[in-house]
C-alpha cells in the first residue's frame, strides 16, 4: 500500500520527468500528430472527433464508411500541433480492415467505449491484439482507452459505480497486454467533458512515448521509492537512540 505522502512524491516525480522530455525547440514550427480511434459502433468516436474539431456536439449515425479524416490546428503546453484525426468504421462487417489502420504512421491510439454497453471495453481486447500484430512491441505507440457517454449517468453513485466497473476491466487488458504507455479517460461528447483533455494527453503521451524512457521512469520511481523507505528507516532508528 502506497502511503499517501510517497504516492504525492511519485506523482510529482513523474511530473517533473514529464516536464524536462524533449519538446520541439521551436515552437513556431507545427508538429503533425496522427491519431486513430478505434471502437464498435455507437461508442460515439465521430461525436468525440467532431466535438474536438468544431466545438459542437454531433449525433452519431451508423454510416457505413470505412474511415473519416479530420484536422485541427491546437495549441498543447503553448505547442502548436495538427492534428490528423482518422475515425475507422466500428461495424462488423469492416473488422477484417481493421489491421490497415495500424500502417498508417499512427502516433497514438485511441480505443473508444461507451459506458452504456461494458462489450464495448472487451471488444478493446481485438484492437490491442490487431495494433500488437503490427508492432514489434505494443508500447512502441500510446494507447488511451476512452469511457465515453458519462454525461447518460446523471446519479453521482451510479456514475462512480459504473465507471469503477469498466475501468476495472481496462485495468486487466492494461496488465495483460503489460501496456507501459497508456491512460484511461472518462468522456462526454455530448457535453464536452474532457474531450479536448483527451487529444491534448494523445500528444503529451508521444512526446513522451519511448518505451525505453518508459523503463527508465518506472525505475527511477522505484528507487526513488526504495531510498525513501531508507531515509524514513534510518530517521526511525535515530530517534530510538
């Protein structure tokens, strides 16, 4: 059990690690970000693409296209990005297309499910085996896994209830897949909660997305950690003497 001061020194750690990765030195220069989402049919992943790049809420029809491509000029930590949205087709009978996705120079990978149907977030499970398949490692690209429609939950405790639930499963293809790179994000394209939030983190997340660097963060905080622990332990035993 982390205990609640170690868990704030952690956070601040990975903060400050996060902050001193390599950013583009200069910052007038437009850097493009590829983002694929991913997801069944009615998960809402045009409403959430929409909603980013007009800033207006639209309803989700089930046209049978393979692919929609969208961009938008944004602005993330003061640094100018385009962004190259791809939307892929959530319907059945476009499963076997799905690998294509994963050759177009994806930056980053967003796996949308809808909080009205929990199918959704298993059915990640044939997204992250078809991403790993083209990929000599899955953390060779940030994965965020998205719980979209939140805003259908208007009881605070069936809310906290429900998104426990999924995330719970999302946490088990997370260590399954031993994903290092990843986040899960709660969303509302109807209301806007959290969507800009959600490209913003697509981006920070490759620009900090070298599994190595992956690595070597995860050991720094746990030796951070373990030196910690020592200093506590030995003040411990000062103080008997």
């Amino acid at each position: 059990m982390i205990e609640k001061n170690e868990l704030k020194r952690k956070i601040l750690l990975i903060r400050y690690l996060n902050r001193i990765s390599i950013i583009p030195k200069n910052k007038k220069e437009i850097k493009t970000l590829n983002v694929t989402l991913n997801g069944l049919e009615y998960v809402g992943k045009s409403s959430l693409t929409l909603r980013f790049v007009t800033n207006n809420y639209a309803f989700e029809n089930n046209d049978p296209t393979i692919e929609d491509n969208y961009s938008k000029q944004y602005n993330v930590d003061g640094i100018p990005i385009l962004f190259d949205i791809l939307d892929t087709a959530g319907q059945e009978e476009f499963r076997p297309l799905r690998g294509q996705y994963h050759h177009r120079n994806t930056d980053c990978f967003i796996l949308v499910s809808s909080l009205e149907n929990i199918k959704t977030v298993e059915e990640c499970v044939s997204f992250l085996n078809s991403i790993g398949s083209n990929y000599q490692s899955i953390n060779d690209i940030p994965i965020i896994f998205v719980l979209n429609k939140v805003d259908l939950l208007q009881d605070y405790k069936e809310r906290m209830r429900k998104i426990e639930e999924f995330r719970k499963v999302i946490e088990s293809l997370i260590e399954a897949y031993h994903l290092l790179n990843t986040k899960i994000i709660v969303t509302s394209a109807k209301s806007g909660e959290c969507v800009n939030l959600l490209f913003e983190e697509s981006e920070r997340m490759v620009r900090f997305s070298n599994e190595n660097d992956l690595k070597l963060l995860h050991q720094v905080v746990e030796l951070d950690s373990k030196s910690t622990k020592a200093l506590i332990k030995k003040q411990r035993k000062k103080k008997w003497w």
